[in-house]
C-alpha cells in the first residue's frame, strides 16, 4: 500500500508539477486551506454548517472534515489531484438527493459540493442548454421555461442534476426521449489526471456511453449539455383513489396498452395507516389540448377521490410535486424490477410485489408509531417500446443501463418510499426494509416476473446495480473505467455511491 501510494505520488507529480507545493504528509482538508482557503469550510463556518446538511434524508448527514466549494471546473481539478497526491478519501455531491448514507459526504475527509457550478446557458439555436451539476430540476425548468423549452429531468424539483444524469433518468418526456441520460449531447468532465476534457458521441464515445448509467466511475462531470424541446403548456395532476385492487388492473392496462409517447405516470399506493391505502397517479400529458387524454381511460374509468389534471406548466408542476419532499426527516428508495410481455404477467408483477409489500406492513407499523410515519408506499415505473424507441432516437450511440423490453417485456421499475421521524426507529426499519425486499424479491422470481434491473435513482445501498445491466454491458463499464482510470484513484479514493470495484 505505501509503494502503491509513493508511486502515484510520483506519477501525479509528473503530470505537470502543477502541485509540487502540496506536501505529501498533509491530508486532503489541510492541502484545500493552503491551496484555496477562500473556498474551503472548516465546522463552525456557516457554509460549512450549511452544506453538510443539506441533503434529502437526516442518516446522509455524516461529519466531513471540511467542505470544498469549487467555482469551475479548475477548481474542481485542483481539488481532485490534492487529494489523489495526498491520498485522502473525499466525497462529491450534487443535488444530494441519492438517499444513501456515504453516497454523497464522508466522515473526516473532505467533501466536494457542485452548490457553485450553477451555469445555465442555452445554445443561440435555442437546441440545446449547458446546465451545471450544482442545479436542481426547478431551476433547470424555470430558466427554460422563460423560452418556451423544456428538458428531459427530474420529476419533482428539488432533485439534483448530476446524480440523475448519471444514473439514467426517469423523466416526464421518458416516452418521446428516452432516459434523461440520452439526451446528454456533451459531458464536461475532470479525469483523475486533472485534465478538464470534452465527451461526445464523437469524442471519447467510450466513455460518452459509460456515463449513461455509469454513475461516478469515471471522473467529476462540470458540465451537461442537454437537448431541448418546445414546452408550453401541458394537462398534468394527480388523479387520487381509493380501490386498490382496481389500480392495480388500470397500472398494468396502461402499461400493456399504452401507444401515446405525450403520456406518462407514475401510480403509487400510500399505506396511511393499518386501515387505509390510497392510491395516488401522477399523471403528465405533454399537450395543452387534452383535458382527458385518451391513453389515461383505465384511470378515468376509476372512481376518484381527488383530481388535480389541469393546465400547467413543466415548471409549475414539478415545483407543486416537489412540496411533496418534506426536509428534516429520515428517507428511504428501494427499488426493484419485474417484466411482462402481456397484460396479466405485468398484473402479476405488480399484485405480487404489493402484496409483498402489504404482507409486511402490520410488522412495520409495530415498530413505528403514527405519528413518526411521513409516506410508505410502493410505485411501479412503466418502461417499454416507446421509451426504448425515444432512447434509441435520442441518441443512437446507446447507453450502459441494458435496457431491453423488446426481448424481456415492458419493465415495471418499482420502489418502495419509506419515510419516518426519529433516530431511535432507524435500525428497526432498515432491518424491515432488507427484509421486505427480498421477500418482494423472492416471491416476484417465485412469480416468473422478476428482472435483476434495479433502477439506480430508486436504489437503496445494499441494492447491486451493475449486474442489472447485463453481464457484457458491467464488464464494458469496468474496462472504460480502468482505461481512464488506470491507477483506480476514483475507485480507492472517493468509496462513496455505485461503484464498479477494482
Ligand atoms: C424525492 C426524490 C425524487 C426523485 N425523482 C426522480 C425522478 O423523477 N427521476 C429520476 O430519474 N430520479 C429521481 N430521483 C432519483 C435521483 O435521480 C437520484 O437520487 C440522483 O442521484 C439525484 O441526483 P443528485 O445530484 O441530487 O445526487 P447526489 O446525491 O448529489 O449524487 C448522486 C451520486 O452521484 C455522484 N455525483 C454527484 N455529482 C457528481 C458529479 N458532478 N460528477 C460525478 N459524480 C457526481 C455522487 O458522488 C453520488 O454518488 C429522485 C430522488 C428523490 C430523493
Ligand atoms: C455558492 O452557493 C451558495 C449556496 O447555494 C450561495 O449562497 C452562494 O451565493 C454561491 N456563491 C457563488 C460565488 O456563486
Ligand atoms: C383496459 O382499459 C380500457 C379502458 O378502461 C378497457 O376498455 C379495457 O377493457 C381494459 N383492458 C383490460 C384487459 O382490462
Ligand atoms: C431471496 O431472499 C434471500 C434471503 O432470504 C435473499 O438473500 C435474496 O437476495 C432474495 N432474492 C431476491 C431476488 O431478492
């Protein structure tokens, strides 16, 4: 280990000499001060205080030893090699929403937050916009949305912009574009050399594929160059009932049935208490002149409880889902997968995962009281011919997530959501949570319906991603990694998130 490190020591002086101030025996935090006070935040600074807790759950708030708050990608780069020379282990976050403890901040090392890289810069052809990964999707839409356009992002707004990039992206516009991902035209990206290089299709296409999926193997991405679409008005709400096992039918019919690539939705059962599940869809129509989309006929045929579906705004709409975030509190995604070619194998997937789920729930609210539960639910995900048609249009040169209804079915990308007050329910239900999931795991496989697929942005930490995509697309992501990441720094440096291993 010590040789291994002199040797990069060495090889990272070689580079340049960009940093032969930086002494060796110093660690990451003391390297940052010398080098770049201004932008370094050591605790009892208040944008030190501010930045370590500002995530989606409280169990992501870990205690780093300072904060680095690069303004450009030299900074970024600088950043990056003061640990490497160094050998210090750090952390990078962007929008803080991956909800899983060291994904995204670090005990005792330095953590890198993307809060300044905030360009928003729309090409004078109006066709594509370079976005930075210290953004939200609010604030993505609302500058667009002074334009008339839209972009494939997140479907609430407080959510980050790199993380779902990187991850794949589930957006409202999945079923005309592809993942979020596709619509990537260009990366800014800093290499473990320090170098700040150009991805595209064209440039470096190896590592232009790997970034579609591949998380944060590769390098520290600077900057997204997205395309855009024309987006004024469009019919969105939330369509709310109460017979549940009737949803389930109209989930499984729309996404057997669907042909209308404008739609999307996204169907959740909310267990409110041991007596009351409601059922709650988003519903997004990306045209303002239907009030009642045919496509969403299995949903109107249900009796309803609450119906928001009205004129608004890509923008609007995301904000008002994004109220559903509530700060402060403990938060968990879990995901999983089945397919199914027919109506009633994607209805026996998602039966049998809820009733998985629903099987476990009396235990769960044994263990946490009413009032420290916020929202337990599960949502099954949609995903076939249209949206693998939208990706392969958006972008031809394909992405590392394996995605492949045309051989496996529509995939059901599910995710069970618990969220609860309290520290001292924590260990409780993070043993229910492995529990129920590999109960839902076993009886979906029971079932013949179950797809290893487990959608990263939905992902809990001891969930595996990569074996997901399929064996020739893992093994493909590693040799890109190890190409541009030879000495494997990114991997022994920077543990945090779904890493692809030496
Ligand atoms: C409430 C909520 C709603 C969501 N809605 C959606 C949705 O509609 N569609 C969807 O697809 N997903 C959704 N997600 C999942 C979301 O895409 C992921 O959580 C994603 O990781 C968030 O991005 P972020 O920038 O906030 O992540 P972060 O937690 O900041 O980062 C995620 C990972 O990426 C790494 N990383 C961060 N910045 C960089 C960078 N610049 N370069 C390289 N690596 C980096 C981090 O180290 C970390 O490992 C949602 C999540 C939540 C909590
Ligand atoms: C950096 O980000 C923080 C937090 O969003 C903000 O308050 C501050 O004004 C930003 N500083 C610069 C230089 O952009
Ligand atoms: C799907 O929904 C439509 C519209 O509600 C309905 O006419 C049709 O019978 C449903 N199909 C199945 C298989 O349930
Ligand atoms: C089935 O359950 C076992 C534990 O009982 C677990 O290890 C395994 O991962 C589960 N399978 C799936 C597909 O979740």
């Amino acid at each position: 280990m010590v040789a291994c490190t002199t040797n990069i020591t060495a090889a990272l002086y070689a580079l340049g000499g960009l940093f032969t101030q930086v002494n060796a025996s110093w660690d990451g935090c003391d390297a940052l001060r010398l080098t770049n006070s201004a932008k370094t935040f050591v605790p009892g600074q208040p944008v030190y205080d501010y930045e370590v807790e500002n995530f989606w759950s409280n169990h992501q708030i870990m205690a780093p030893a300072c904060v680095f708050r690069p303004t450009s990608a030299e900074d970024v780069a600088a950043a990056l090699l003061v640990n490497e020379v160094t050998s210090t282990e750090f952390a990078v976050r962007g929008g803080g929403h991956m909800g899983i403890r060291g994904a995204n901040s670090i005990d005792g090392g330095p953590l890198l937050v993307m809060s300044n890289l905030t360009t928003l810069e729309l090409a004078d052809d109006h066709k594509t916009v370079w976005v930075g990964p210290g953004l939200d999707w609010g604030e993505v839409y609302s500058y667009l949305g002074q334009f008339g356009l839209g972009t494939t992002g997140g479907r609430l707004s407080p959510v980050g912009v790199p993380g779902l990039l990187l991850g794949g992206g589930i957006s409202f516009h999945g079923n005309q574009h592809g993942w979020a991902a596709d619509n990537v035209v260009e990366y800014e990206i800093v290499l473990y050399t320090g170098q700040v290089v150009k991805v595209t299709k064209d440039v470096r296409a190896d590592l232009f594929w790997a970034l579609k999926g591949g998380s944060n193997n590769f390098g520290i991405v600077t900057g997204f160059r997205l395309k855009t679409f024309p987006s004024g008005d469009v019919y969105a709400g939330v369509y709310s009932v109460t017979d549940i096992p009737a949803l389930l039918e109209a989930i499984a019919n729309y996404s057997a049935f669907n042909t209308d690539p404008l739609s999307h939705m996204v169907p959740q059962v909310v267990a409110v208490d041991e007596q009351t599940t409601v059922g709650a869809v988003i519903l997004y129509y990306d045209s303002n002149e239907d009030a009642e989309p045919e496509c969403f006929r299995p949903f109107w045929d249900l009796p309803n409880v609450g119906n928001t579906f009205s004129k608004t705004t890509l923008s609007r709409f995301a904000d008002e889902t994004g109220q559903l975030v509530v700060p402060g509190i403990n938060d968990m995604f879990i995901a999983g997968t089945t397919v199914g070619k027919t109506y009633d194998s994607l209805l026996k997937g998602i039966q049998v995962s809820w009733e998985a789920f629903e099987a476990e729930l009396p235990k769960l609210f044994a263990i946490l009281p009413a009032a420290d539960r916020q929202l337990i639910s599960m949502d099954w995900q949609p995903l076939g011919d249209l949206w693998l048609a939208g990706s392969q249009k958006a972008n031809p040169a394909g992405n590392a997530l394996g995605f492949e209804p045309e051989e496996k079915g529509t995939y059901l990308a599910w995710a069970e959501v618990v969220e609860w007050r309290g520290e001292e329910h924590s260990e409780a239900v993070y043993d229910w949570i492995k529990t129920t999931t590999w109960k839902i795991g076993n009886a979906t496989q029971e079932a013949g319906v179950y797809d290893a697929f487990h959608y990263m942005g939905d992902a809990a930490g001891f969930q595996e991603i990569y074996d997901g995509y399929g064996a020739a697309n893992k093994h493909k992501l590693l040799s890109v990694s190890r190409k541009y990441d030879p000495l494997r720094l990114l991997q022994r440096l920077w543990p945090g998130g779904f890493k692809l291993g030496l």
